[in-house]
C-alpha cells in the first residue's frame, strides 16, 4: 500500500520541477523582450554630432 503514495509524491514532485522550470523560462523569456526593447530603443535614437566628438583623456 506504500507504492501508491510513493508513486503520487513522485508525481507532484515532477509537477513542482516542472512548474519551477517554467517560471524560469517565462522570467528569462520577459528579461529577452526587456533587452530587446531597450535595444530597439537605442538602436532608434538619433546620432549626435558632437557627443562624443570631445575626450578627456586625462579622466
């Protein structure tokens, strides 16, 4: 009568891993779209004529 209760704990312990993996993936999954966003963001901002242009190498 104990392979029963064995096989169910067995069960819900796959059931946690998989739902811990899970979140992970979606966690991972929202930092990507919050890199690519950023990027994006970046990527679209005008260039600067003069940024940059003066370097303080002594800094």
């Amino acid at each position: 009568m104990t392979a029963a209760p064995a096989g169910i704990a067995a069960e819900q312990a796959i059931l946690r891993q998989n739902v811990a993996l899970s979140v992970i993936k979606q966690s991972a999954d929202q930092a990507q779209a919050l890199v690519q966003i950023l990027d994006d963001a970046a990527r679209s901002a005008p260039v600067s004529r003069t940024r940059g242009t003066n370097i303080n190498t002594s800094a």
